[in-house]
C-alpha cells in the first residue's frame, strides 16, 4: 500500500494490520504468531550483527532453555515449539540491546520446549518498500486496497482519490451479506455487595453468544440467544471480568470485555482505628513482607472503597506522607489497609517536577504482548529483606496497559499508559492490590 503524507484512512471492519520490520541500527523483535499458539508459533527478529543469544523463562521466572545463534545481518526467522508450560518470557540479545516479548501457549503439548532458526529457503521473503516515499504529483489517481477476512474468505475493497490535501477514504463493505458478527455493546450492569446481572445487546446476524471469564473464546461458555447473566454469592467490593463474544455460521465476533464492582463495604472499626491513629500529616508504618503479621496483610486480596467514605482523604494523605522520599509509588496494603487505593509519582506527565496522583478502584484491562526486564524496588521489601532471604527484585512486564481507575475528584478514567517505567509501576503497585 502507499500512503500519501498526512492522509488518514478510515476504516470501518479492521481484521488485522501487518508489522513491518524496518532495517535499522537495533535489535528488533516482532510479536510472535500466532499468539496464542497450540505448538508452534513464529517469531522474526531483526538483528543488526551476526550473534544472537536467546534466553527462554516461565512466567515465574525460571530459566528454561538458552542458546546462542549465529544469524545473518537482518530479518531472522525462528520456529518454537512449546513445552509444558502456558506462558514464556523469551528474551533476545545481541550484546548491545535486548528485548523480550511474551508467548502465550493455548494448547496441550508433550513436546520438548525447542526453538529452531530457520534457514533462509524456511523464510518468507520481506516485504519490499522504497526508503523515503515515492514522488506524486498534484492530481494524480492514487489507489487504496483493504482487506477483510469474511466467512473464511478475503474480501478486497478499494478507494480512489487525488488528494491535494488532507483526505479521509471510508472503504465500503456493506456488501457483504455473509459475515461474522459484530461485537455485542455493553449494557450497565445491576450491582450489590454479592452479585452482578451482566447485560448486553443483541446483534444483527448472530445465532448466540459465549462467555468467559478470560479473553478464550475456545473454552468459553455457550449461552445460546440469551443477552443476559446473573452472578451470585460474589465478594463485596470486587472486581469481576466478563469476556462476551457474538457468534453465527461465520465465526465469532470480537470480544466485548467488561469489567464491573459489586458494591463496596464500608470501613471497619479497625481500619478507621488505623487510618485514625495518626494526624493526617503522620506518616504510617510500612508493612514489611519478611515479618508476620505484615507477610499476610501483603498477600491478602484488597477489595474496592466507597468514594464517599468518610475517613479516606485521611487514609491517603498519611499514604502519600508515607511514601515522599521513600519511594514514587505506595499501595494501601503497605500501611496495614486492605484496600484498593494506590498513589503514583507520573514520570511520564508534567515538566521537572513529576506529579503525584492518587488512583482508587484501579484495575487493569489490557497488557501489551511484549514485555521488559526492570528492577523493582518496594517500601514493603527492605534491604535487610532482600540479603536475608535472596529475594531477586527484578521481573518482566509489559511494555504498555490499558487501566481504568476514579481519580482523585470521582471521575471514572481509562487511559492506556505507554511510558515504560510508569507502567510498569503500575503493574507493580496493583500487584500488591490482587
């Protein structure tokens, strides 16, 4: 496809979009595919020299495979087969950069966890592009092709244009008859302290629809036509994830993720005995993971808060004069209150001085694929902590996650942060919340 500068295009049913590796002077690692794989999956990477060294780990951090390759300068192309486990971290240098994505292993395998390079008659060729765009002349026909899958089947639409400036093509499909279906729309949910009555639309051309509570269609519950369910006995203050799919002869539609809170209980008389035991200028004393009881207060699951709570402007403003100087994140765990709140330093707003912002009921939709390795310091592990126990405060995360949170007036918020270091703060500090 060619692009004219600063034309956008506007399309309507987006089946998937390639990554084209670009030549360059770094190491560059492509998300594999499929992704989630059965057995196999792909993985191209573009390497500027000749020696590779990959690292393969689980998710808890155990070292499975390693080896180094001799590749060719550019794009190599490796095959891997899984093992016994359901989620990799592999990690790829080349002595001066690295990068590391995750893979997601759907199936059943008795295989033995291998990654091959495949030999240059193995890969595809690349896909050709000319460096520094190509020369058009005012009035001439440009031409533009889609392409969508339906029904098994690739479908082509195509747009026409002279632009002279910028321009928005729509390609059309409303042609097509026999297409999977669209995405069911979210329709508010009924809440209290135990129990959720999801609700969504119904959808044109759909003949029923699957739940689940992750994002796996193929393990996902038949409801056949209903639009409706009814959850019961939860715990107050949670939060629950609903994965709903569309489906008819043609296959499934795109995922609807809803993500709802039973009702939230009121403070105990022993967290507002907490909160309360110190002027809201007091510092609180952190929990520390190596000691008891503070190792169960840690590791127990916080539940959400009433906005309206009549002591939680105390609460956090002892948490943020808690965690000034001490650190740029703190979660309501650290200080001894099952609760879903946290404080963050944003590095990635604001001029010199980065800002502190406070954050209640955040969850997290949504993860990148690729992940990175990055040290994790924590109020709640000391260094006498870390010598006397060996406890590693390194690990990977994404790259880039989609939160949804109320901040600090009550305004309900979603935002994908893409600045590495805050999210994977983020990651880190509602680790300690679940």
């Amino acid at each position: 496809m060619i692009y004219y500068p600063e034309t956008s295009l506007e399309i309507d049913m987006l089946s998937g979009i390639d990554d084209f590796v670009t030549p360059g002077r770094e190491l560059s690692v492509n998300q594999n595919y499929p992704n989630p794989f059965e057995n196999k999956t792909y993985v191209e990477v573009y390497t500027p020299n000749k020696e590779l060294k990959v690292n393969i780990s689980n998710i808890t951090g155990k070292e499975l495979y390693t080896e180094s390759f001799t590749t060719k300068i550019g794009l190599n192309k490796f095959l891997f087969t899984a093992g016994a486990d359901s989620q990799y971290i592999v990690n790829f240098s080349d002595g001066k950069s690295q990068q590391s994505i995750k893979l997601l292993h759907s199936g059943k395998s008795i295989s033995k966890l291998k990654l091959e390079h495949l030999s240059s008659e193995e890969v595809m060729s690349e896909k050709s592009f000319k460096e520094g765009g190509f020369t058009y002349t005012d009035g001439e026909n440009l031409e533009f092709t889609s392409y969508t899958t339906a029904c098994s089947e690739v479908e082509t639409a195509i747009a026409n244009g002279s632009p002279s400036e910028d321009a928005i093509y729509t390609f059309d499909y409303t042609g097509l008859t026999e297409i999977q279906p669209d995405r069911p729309e979210r329709i508010p949910a009924v809440v209290s302290e135990t129990g959720i009555i999801w609700d969504w639309s119904e959808v044109n051309g759909a003949i029923g629809y699957k739940y689940n509570t992750d994002d796996d269609y193929d393990s996902a519950t038949d409801l056949g036509t209903a639009t409706q369910l009814d959850w019961i006995d939860l715990t107050a203050g949670t939060n629950y994830h609903l994965f709903v799919w569309a489906y008819n002869d043609c296959g499934k539609s795109f995922p609807l993720h809803i993500v709802e809170a039973t009702s939230a209980l009121a403070f105990t008389v022993e967290e507002n005995d907490l909160i309360t035991s110190g002027a809201t200028g007091d510092d609180f004393e952190l929990m520390s993971i190596c000691e008891q009881p503070d190792s169960i207060i840690l590791r127990t699951i916080s539940t959400n808060v009433d906005m309206e709570e009549e002591n939680l402007t105390w609460l956090t403003t002892r948490m943020k004069y808690t965690v000034l100087g001490e650190g740029v994140v703190i979660a309501a765990p650290q200080v001894g209150i099952n609760r879903n709140v946290i404080w963050v330093q944003r590095y990635d707003v604001g001029g010199a001085v980065k800002p502190w912002e406070v954050y209640f009921n955040p969850v997290i939709l949504a993860y990148s694929d690729t992940v990175a390795l990055r040290s994790d310091g924590c109020l709640s592990v000391p260094t006498g902590c870390v010598n006397d126990y060996s406890i590693e405060g390194n690990s990977y995360r994404a790259i880039w996650v989609d939160v949804q949170y109320y901040d600090e007036d009550g305004n309900f918020v979603q935002e994908r942060i893409t600045h590495q270091y805050t999210a994977h703060i983020f990651q880190h500090e509602i680790d300690h919340l679940n």
